[in-house]
C-alpha cells in the first residue's frame, strides 16, 4: 500500500459550520438552524414547546355567519392572505379546526347549532368573535331574535371590534390570539347563560309546560332568558 | 337585448292606457268584489273580502296579466288585520295593483293566494310568522324565519320582547321514510346540508331526502340569519336611523343598491326631489357594487364546482378588492357604505376628482382583458360546462311563478330588469342593454351575471365622463330635505329598485310620525331560492349544489 494517499489535513472548520453542510444540502439550512448555532438541542419546557407550536400552526374552521364573512373572506384570500401568519387553511369539518372566527350575528334558531358545531371541534379550541354582533348583538342589539353577543353561548379568548372589522383589524386579532397561545395564555372560561341542556331537565313553569307537548323530554334545548341578558 | 320594451299580449291589457292604468276598468273587471278603493302612492289599492281572495286574484292573473306577485305585506292596525298583495306585471312593473285584503282583529284569517301564485307559499308563511294572520287552504302553513317552538308574532302590536323563549336542536326526521311502493323498496337517504355547510353560501339548512344520488325531496329551511331588520327599520327614524341597515340585508358589497331602495321608497313618499348630479354618482356607485357582487357570486359559484380555494376563487376576489377600494374612496368604507341620503349622497366626489377619475378609468380599461381571463378559466372550461350546462333548468313559467328576479329571470329568458322598466335614478339616460339568455340552466345565470358586468362597466364609463363635465358651480349632492323627516300620516308605498340580486322592494307606511309604522322588504333571493326545489327535483345531489351557487342567494336578504 502506498503512502501517497493521505488523509486530507484537517481542516479548521467550527462544529457550527460542519453541521450547517453544505453543497446541494444548502436548502436545509434556515435562519432558525443558524439561531441554534452549533448546538442540535434546545432546552425548554415542554408545555413552552407546544404552546409554540400551537399558535405557529392554526387550523381555521371555515365558518361563514353574516356580514363579516365577506371581510372574512377577503382575509383569506389574495392581498391579505391570513395564510402568512401561519393559519389560513380552512376546514370544513369542526373536527379538523382549532380556531372558530365566529363572523355575524347570532340568532335564536342558530345559536344552538354553533354551541355544537364549537362542541365537535377538538381540544384545544380557541374562538376569535368577529364584529360588534359578536360582541353585543351590535346593530341588531334590541331585535327580538338576536343573541346579544357571541359570549353569551361560547367561550371567547379575542373580539375585533368593526362594523365589519377591516381585514387588517381580523389579522390583527389573529395576531394576537397566536401572541396568547404561545405564551400559554387562555381566556378564563366565561359564564355562560345559554347552555345546550336536555327538556327533561328544565326548571317547570308556564312556558315548559305549554311546550311539552311539542319537545321530547331528551330533546336538547336552549332557553333564552332575555330579562338576564346584559 | 335592447333598451327597448319587448312588445305586450294586447289580450291581457284590461285598463292599459297610454298614461298609465286605468283603475276604474280594472275595478269594473272585478265588479262587485271590489269593496272600497284606497289609495297608494305607487298604485291604487282595492279592498277585497278575506274570503275571496283566491278569486280576485286568479281573476287578475289570468285576464288583466298581472303574473308577477311581487310581495305580500301583513301588518297590523288597531282595529284590524291587513295583507297587501302587490301585484304588477313582468312585460310592464309600472302597471301596479295592490289587493288589500283586511281581516278581523279577533281572528285574523283569510284565503291563501299560493294556489293562484307559488310564491305567495314562502311570503304568508312569513307573514304568519311574524305578524300572526292564519292562511286558509295554506299547503303549509308553518314558521319559516322563526324557530317552531317560538311563543308569539313579533310584528304584531302585543308582542312581548322580554318573554323566555325555548329552542329545541332536534334531528330532522326524514319525511319520506314511509313512503314505499313495497316492503323492498330500498331507503331513501335524509342528508342535512348546513346550516353550517361550505356550499350553502351562509346559514341555509337544505333538507334533502336522497333516493341514492338523486334527489327525491328538498326543502330549504331559513332563519337562521333572521335579525329582524323590519323591527330595526320600524324603530329608526326616516332621515338618518334607516339608511346603515339597508347596507347588512345583502351584504355582498351591494350596500349602495339596497340604499337605494331604501332612498328610492323614502324620497317618492316624502316628495323628496334628488338634483341630477347626486343621481349620477348614485348610479356610477350603484353599478360599482354590482360589479363587485357579481364577482363574487362568481367566485363562489366556482369554488362551489370546481371546490377550488385557490385559482378561480382569488381571481374574483382580485377583482373585488379594486372594486371595494375605489369605493372606499368614495364613500370611506369597504362594505357598509352608509353613503345615500334621503334626497341625495353624502359627500361629493373625492379630491383630486381626476385621480379618483383616472383610478376607475384604469379599473375599467383592464376589465375586459380580466373578463376574457375568467371566460378562459371558468365558462370556456370543459368540466364546467359538463357541470352547467343543462342542470338546473328553470322554465319562463316556473320564473313567473315563482316571483323569481334579477340574473335568475334574466337566465331564463324573462326580460325584465327594472332599471329599464321602471327607470330611476339616471339609468334612461345612459346607453346600456339589458342582458337576457335563454338556456335558463346554471350556466346561463352565470352568464348573465359576466355580462352584465360589462354593461355596468359601460354605465359606470358613461357616468365617469358625465361626472367629469359636469360645471363646477352645478354640483349639488343633496336636495333641500327636513331636519326631521314627518310624511303625511296612512301614506302607503311600494317601491323596488333593481338589486344585485333582482327586484329588492320597500313597502313603508306612514302614521304622521318620524318612524314608519310598517317597513316591509321584499327580498329578491327570498322569492329566488323557492324556485330551488323545482331546479333539484329528480336532479343528482352535485347539480343542487351548482343550482344553489347560480342562484347566488345570501342569506341575510333571504332571512332578513
């Protein structure tokens, strides 16, 4: 064997620059890595990580209620495009999504199908309230049909007020809403008046009454007490 | 296809008179039905008995021509009950006729006209539903904005607001589950789509009974979106309360049209004259919504055939964006424009006017190449014309039962667009076509709709150039109108201006206040979507879906 084949001189290369690669390996490279410098670990909490993740990586549920959807709309699309901030793909199914944007004014005959609709949607859920209807039955406050705001029936972390918000002000609250997550914030779970709850289980009174023969007593309802609301 | 009128059936013109109709003919026709006549400010009013209802109007419909059962508005007065039936006519809307028909206080009732038109079916069930007159001889008469276990009429005088109320989430039961020839018959399939569903464009609940991929019953079940706009408007005050609801009944950037309707009611029934250049910028502003609603209705439509999210879909709302920004510019909003006053606009034009100028002149000048762009991608593709063409058929007959409007009737060869035919605001100065098609299937509607966008692009060029001429010391935005807005007590109005989506109507009455004691709506897509069931009947489930996207309903007109 001859002596002419030497190991190349080692040459004075960091661990750093040995694991960023190079040649056709150079796209793997991110700024990230290069944050990581030589080491291939990060030390975190785990829950840190994952509330990271979580707001880094939002499902929306494609949920188109009234007026505000259209703005809604325009968010997803060309021009605004949520999808930079890292959620903008909406589902359809609620099993799929992590995030509600509940865009328009609530009613009496809808607001049970969204408490289910928020119901299927897996844990954990977050639910950004679009537009003043949301917050207080908005221009439609004194109607005889409407739910005085989204809160009244599920739980909200963000409101974006606007009469529809701008696309701009929706990014915004998007925004925020992932600044909360990953800092494992959530919004303390509101009282909520109106519940989903069985006929049977109803307190007995005059309207219970006059109704019974028209509901099951398993049939799940939604009793509005419109004196109690705000 | 001309601004021309199409030629009448002289046969059916009982009163037609060069200046209008003559009532006395019309009321010599009914003879004896005729109990008293009133007197409206869009038509005369003839009082009829509850119980004949059915008569008089078959009576008018099949001997003095009028086909077209606009609206039926029920109200309630201290002593009595009333339904209006507004009738007029689809080769001529000027020739108008109200049938008032009271009824007592006690127990409100009287005969359905449903048999007489199909689409009375849908309006005295809401009329039902919140003002509380029962139908007699109703196919059926149920709730159809409300929730069926809701307690009172909240139209009527003593509603009560602040009363619990209960709403049941029940499963729908199929209704042909025991409707079989033989025990072997196979099952028929109940499918709910929506309330929360992608196709159904907002919160409508379709629900479809499936014989395997085709449809054997639908129903379109409403109200979910039902936030009482009629209560909201009877609260407002006429000059400044009213005009930011119009802008949230038919949300999709057609702000300004239903303004207008709204204004257009308002002005007629308080004599309220609009100068000239505030009609120009209203129309210029109008047909700028209608672009923009047209846009979308076709970027839905695609995304409901194609199910593509990505190419077609963004291209419509490419356009939209354009749109929506040279109307914020003008009225400083992007979808709620609250822009229209009683007697004219709100602001004039923006500062500098030619740049506002040269931005729509760009606008209008890229239009047809961006037109060609869609007919490449969307009418000219083969998939989807083996989608469209052909499905969902509606028949002039079915269009004119059904009260149908707009691109709708326009799909199926109905000639009638009330711009031309009951002109308002600058329209019968300006140089435009009404679009007709004759296929009456998805792909005309969607057709008609691409190439009424081009009639809009000529409508808003010609105000462009008018606007721009016009003297500088002449430029009045706004009739002289009172601080607070009284029209004379027991005046009545229907007035309809055409909508994006077609005949959008107001009927206001009066009581000398500064509040109207009725505001009812008429909704084009309210009538439009009845003719749904007709198009999906014994069609497959993916052909529904194209019809309802081509219909182009959004629900908060339908719901209101």
């Amino acid at each position: 064997m001859s002596s002419d084949q030497t190991p190349p001189a080692a040459k004075d290369v960091s661990t750093q620059e040995a694991r960023m690669g190079d040649g056709a390996d150079d796209r793997f490279n991110s700024t990230l890595r290069e944050a990581f410098g030589s080491t291939p670990f990060i030390l975190t909490k785990f829950d840190k990580f994952m509330n990271w993740v979580r707001g880094s990586s939002m499902f929306m549920l494609q949920f188109g209620i009234a007026c505000c959807s259209i703005e809604m709309i325009h968010t997803y699309a060309i021009k605004h495009d949520l999808d930079r901030f890292g959620s903008g793909v909406p589902r359809a199914s609620p099993r799929q999504a992590d995030v509600i944007i509940v865009p328009g004014t609530i009613v009496s005959k809808f607001a049970p199908r969204m408490k289910r609709v928020y119901d299927q949607m897996p844990e954990p859920k977050f639910v950004v309230s679009m537009g003043s209807c949301t917050i207080s039955g908005g221009p439609f406050q004194e109607g005889y049909n409407v739910i005085k705001g989204a809160e009244e029936v599920i739980p909200v972390d963000i409101h974006v007020p606007g009469c529809p918000p701008r696309p701009e002000a929706l990014i915004y609250g998007v925004a925020k809403l992932q600044e909360r997550i990953a800092e494992g914030e959530s919004s303390p779970v509101t009282v909520k008046p109106y519940e989903l709850e069985q006929f049977g289980d109803l307190e007995q009174d005059e309207l219970v009454d006059k109704l019974a023969s028209e509901i099951d007593e398993e049939d799940l309802v939604m009793r509005y007490n419109w004196n109690d609301s705000p | 296809m001309s601004l021309e009128k199409p030629s009448r059936d002289t046969a059916l013109d009982v009163g037609v008179t060069e200046d209008g109709l003559d009532y006395d003919a019309l009321a010599d026709l009914l003879g004896g039905h005729v109990l008293d006549r009133e007197e409206h400010v869009n038509a005369e009013g003839f009082v009829i008995r509850p119980d004949e209802v059915q008569e008089v109007l078959s009576t008018l419909k099949e001997e003095a021509g009028f086909d077209h059962c606009a609206c039926v508005t029920a109200q309630e007065y201290d002593d009595r009950y009333e339904s209006i039936y507004h009738l007029r006519k689809y080769n001529d809307p000027t020739q108008e006729l109200s049938i008032v028909v009271p009824s007592p206080k006690d127990d409100p009732h009287n005969e359905s006209a449903a048999r007489v038109y199909d689409t009375a079916d849908w309006h005295e069930r809401e009329a039902y539903d919140l003002v509380g007159i029962d139908y007699d001889d109703h196919p059926d008469l149920r709730r159809i904005l409300l929730p069926e276990t809701w307690q009172g009429h909240p139209l009527s005088q003593d509603y009560n607001q602040d009363q619990p109320q209960i709403v049941s989430l029940r499963e729908h039961a199929n209704p042909l589950k025991d409707d079989k020839r033989s025990e072997d018959d196979p099952d028929t399939m109940f499918v709910n789509i929506g309330p929360h569903h992608p196709a159904t464009h907002g919160v409508l609940h379709v629900e479809t009974v499936l014989d395997g991929e085709q449809i054997a019953d639908l129903e379109p079940d409403i109200g979910y979106l039902h936030r009482c706009e009629e209560q909201m408007c009877q609260q407002g005050t006429y000059r400044h309360q009213i005009m930011p609801y119009p802008d949230r009944w038919d949300y999709i950037s057609a702000g300004i049209l239903n303004e207008w309707a709204y204004a257009r009611a308002a002005e007629d029934l308080a004599d309220i004259e609009v100068p000239e250049y505030a009609q120009v910028i209203r129309t210029m502003a109008a047909e700028m919504c209608r672009i923009a609603s047209h846009e979308l209705a076709l970027a839905t439509f695609a995304l409901d055939v194609f199910g593509d999210f990505t190419a077609v879909f963004q291209y419509g709302i490419r356009d939209r964006e354009i749109v929506q920004n040279l109307l914020e510019d003008l009225t400083g909003q992007r979808l709620m424009f609250n822009y229209l006053r009683l007697g004219g606009v709100a602001w004039d034009l923006p500062e500098p006017r030619e740049e506002y100028f040269e931005k729509i002149r760009d606008f209008l000048d890229d239009l047809p190449h961006k037109l060609e762009e869609i007919h490449d991608l969307v009418t000219g593709n083969e998939i989807f014309q083996m989608r469209c063409v052909d499905t969902g058929v509606l028949s002039p007959e079915q269009v004119k039962q059904y009260g149908a409007t707009g691109p709708v009737a326009r799909g199926s060869g109905v000639d009638y667009d009330l711009r031309r035919d009951d002109p308002y605001g600058y329209y019968d100065e300006l140089d435009w076509n009404v679009v007709t098609e004759q296929g009456g299937d998805n792909f005309s509607r969607v057709l008609v709709r691409l190439r009424e966008v081009e009639e809009s692009a000529r409508i808003i060029e010609q105000c462009v150039d008018l606007l721009e001429d016009w003297p500088e010391d002449d430029r009045e935005i706004q009739a002289n109108v009172p601080r607070t807005l009284r029209p004379d007590p027991d005046k009545e109005i229907y007035r309809s201006v055409e909508g994006a989506k077609g005949e959008l109507g107001i009927y206001i009455r009066s009581d000398g206040t500064d509040k109207p004691a009725r505001f009812k709506i008429r909704s084009p897509c309210f009538s439009n979507l009845q003719t749904l069931p007709e198009m999906a009947q014994g069609e497959y489930i993916p052909d529904m879906i194209a019809s309802l996207g081509s219909l182009d309903i959004v629900l908060g007109e339908v719901d209101r």
